[in-house]
C-alpha cells in the first residue's frame, strides 16, 4: 500500500483539529454530559460528516467501498474461526463477572432481541465502520506511517467512543472489537465484510447478556 500524499501545514493542522474534535472531542461531551441515551443520534450525524468528507476526499464508486467481493469463503472461515473463540471467551467472561446477566435478553425479551438482530447491523455496526474503518484509514493514515500503527490507533479511538457507557466492559471489550475490525479492515479494505463481522460480534454480545454494557439506557445523567 503507497502511503498517502504528505499535506500543507495549514491542511494538517485543520485535519488535526478535525481529528482531535472527531475523536477525542465529540465523544468527551458525550461522556461528560451522560448522553448515551442519545448515542444513535450522535453516531449518525457524525456518519453524515463523514461520508459527505469522504466522498469529497476520496469517493471512486460505492463498489470500491463495499467490496463484497472480500466476502467469499476464505475470508469467512477466517473471522468465523476468530469468532468461534472469541464468543467463548465472551461468554466465559460473562459467567464469571456478571452470571446473571446470561442469555437475559433471549429469556426475558426474545421479540425485542429478534428486532436488534436485524436493526443492529444497519443502524449501529454499519455506521461505526464506515467511521473507524474506512473513513479513518483514509482521511487519518497520513498520521500513522505503519499499518499496524493506524490498526491500534482505530481501536483506541473505538475504544474511547464506548466509554460513553460509563463502565469497565464496554470499552475493554470494544478495544479488542476493534483491533479485530480494524485489522480485518487493513486487510481487505472491505466496509461489507468488516460490518458483517462487527454485527456477528455484536449481535452475539446482545444475545449473552453483555449487550447491558452497551446500553445508552442503563447510563444515568
């Protein structure tokens, strides 16, 4: 991969600005002012911000986004074998720090849960992929020279956008979410596959129980 064109000083420095406000701003006034109810609201008016920048920067053709052709067998084995660990890795962690919480959606709201199923992957892992994803390691690579570097730098700013749920789990597990997204991403270039990945991950969380740690309902103002 050719590393991107070096900007002007005055460019880098409005794209430092946007990066620090993007990033570390935007999610801060979130955390601050306990607005994780409010948390879809946030994440798709940044969505627009940045699809509208990214079709400006960089936009080829939707096909070059998507690139469901990175969706074929060879890759699917690979994150369903991920997948098959890491699920069991989850679940063990949750019988351990919060036993009751197992399979509480299934038991207690198993039509609500049958509706996240479908509404998850479009309205939640979608648009935090095309942020931390593709539009991260296009308009931010010029910061991180290395792959692995722009892989860990996703997931601390994943990470970082999940503390917003004031407690432990979910920006933990979002970090390790997203190194695996990330490093997905780098390798496929692919917004289909690493959404379809996240919406695995994530709808399986929901299905467990860990899904309360990612709810903007159980965080008080």
């Amino acid at each position: 991969m050719h590393s991107p064109r070096k900007p002007s000083l005055v460019s880098r420095a409005l794209l430092t600005l946007e990066f620090a406000l993007l990033c570390v701003g935007l999610p801060t006034v979130i955390i601050v002012y306990r607005l994780a109810g409010e948390m879809i609201l946030f994440l798709w008016a940044a969505t627009l911000y940045c699809a509208v920048v990214y079709r400006l920067k960089f936009h080829r053709g939707w096909g070059e986004v998507w690139r469901w052709r990175e969706v074929n067998r060879a890759n699917l084995r690979v994150i369903l074998l991920r997948f098959v660990v890491v699920a069991a890795a989850m679940a063990a962690f949750l019988s351990f720090y919060d036993p009751e919480r197992m399979l509480s959606l299934p038991r207690h709201r198993p039509g609500f849960m049958l509706i996240l199923f479908v509404l998850y992957p479009l309205l939640s892992a979608l648009p935090q992929e095309f942020i931390f994803c593709t539009f991260f390691f296009g308009r931010y690579r010029v910061f991180f020279p290395a792959q692995w570097a722009v892989v860990l730098a996703s997931a601390v700013v994943f990470a970082y956008a999940h503390v917003l749920f004031i407690n432990p789990v979910a920006p933990a597990l979002s970090f390790v979410g997203g190194l695996i997204f990330a490093t997905t991403y780098a390798k496929t270039r692919s917004l289909a596959l690493v959404t379809l990945e996240h919406a695995l991950y994530g709808n399986f969380l929901f299905f467990i129980g860990l899904g309360w740690y990612f709810y903007g309902g159980a965080v008080t103002r």
